[in-house]
C-alpha cells in the first residue's frame, strides 16, 4: 500500500513540476490581436491633462513608457517618427478628498480637525491608433484608478506622500492597460 501511494506523489509531483507555475511573460505569447505582433513600432503621444493638477500627464506618460519597454513586444520610437502604432491617452479628472479625520484635542476645544487619511482617483482614456491611417483600433473610456494614504501630521511630507501615491497610480495604471492591450481585449 505504502508503494504505490509513493508513486502516485511521485506521480503527482512530476505533473505539477512539468506543467509549470501558470505566469507567463505576455510579450512572449502568441497574440491574436493585429496590434501586438513581435518588433513593431510604437509610439507614444504625450498625454492631455484636462485635470487642474500640474504634471500628472508627465507622469502617466513615463509610466506607461517604462512598461512598453519593459514588456512588450513593440520597439519604441520617439515624438515624431514615424511608427506602427500611436498611442495617444488624456487625463480627465482628478480628484483628492479627505475620508478619514483626526478630531481636535482636549486641550483646545476650538481646534478643528484634520484630515488623516486621503483618498486620491484619476480617471483616464486611453486610444490606439493606427501609424498609418489614423484610425482608432482600441479605446478605452473612463479607466479609473484610485489610492489612499495615512497624512502624516508633520505637513512638510504632505506633498511628498501624494507625490508618491501618484507615482503608484501612474505605475498601476499602465500596467493595466498594457495588460489590457496585450491580452487582446476590446
């Protein structure tokens, strides 16, 4: 009885070792969609900021650039060369709001409260475009993504927690919709 329970492990072990972990690189995939073939150009549009905060375009285009060349199957070219694709994106709203407070303390009853947790959303679309003719093949409408962070009291490092929340949404952002665009979902 021992023996053969042995070899069914033995068995089964074999099995799972042989059938891999599950996780595949997707810029070494076969793809059906037209877009994501092996060594084709890409290039990447600067993105439109509709939103009142300053700099979130640069940063959602450089996230998105990190991942293009990182995992994909494109080679990347710069502004104004000519390329296979476009991929052009805007940055429709952004919007930071306090949802958790910290209510003044004993000691003065005036004091108002603060805010000790922040919420930040980014709502983006997103187009990919034919190089050669213009014409939108993909579209993706209203992505939104969002994060939060503990404020800290001390405000000298209020900045630099949203800064680095941001960096996490660009970086989120990116990831799925490359993810998105290499899988062939439209």
């Amino acid at each position: 009885m021992k023996r053969s329970s042995a070899g069914g492990a033995l068995l089964l072990s074999w099995l799972l070792l042989s059938s891999g972990c599950g996780y595949h690189r997707l810029d070494r995939q076969q793809r059906s969609a037209a877009w994501a073939k092996q060594g084709e150009t890409i290039r990447l549009a600067r993105f439109r900021n509709l939103t009142p905060r300053l700099g979130l375009e640069d940063r959602f285009t450089k996230a998105l650039e990190n991942r293009v060349v990182a995992a994909s199957p494109w080679r990347l070219v710069a502004q104004g060369e000519p390329s296979r694709w476009v991929l052009q994106g805007t940055l429709e709203e952004y919007r930071s709001r306090p949802i958790g407070l910290s209510l003044g303390n004993d000691k003065n009853r005036a004091s108002a409260g603060t805010a000790s947790r922040v919420e930040v959303v980014v709502v983006a679309s997103v187009e990919l475009l034919d190089g050669q003719t213009g014409v939108s093949v993909l579209s993706r409408r209203g992505l939104t993504f969002s994060n939060q962070y503990r404020v800290d009291q001390n405000f000298a490092s209020f900045d630099s927690r949203e800064l680095q929340v941001l960096e996490n949404l660009a970086d989120d952002f990116a990831e799925s919709f490359l993810t998105q665009l290499l899988e062939g979902v439209d």
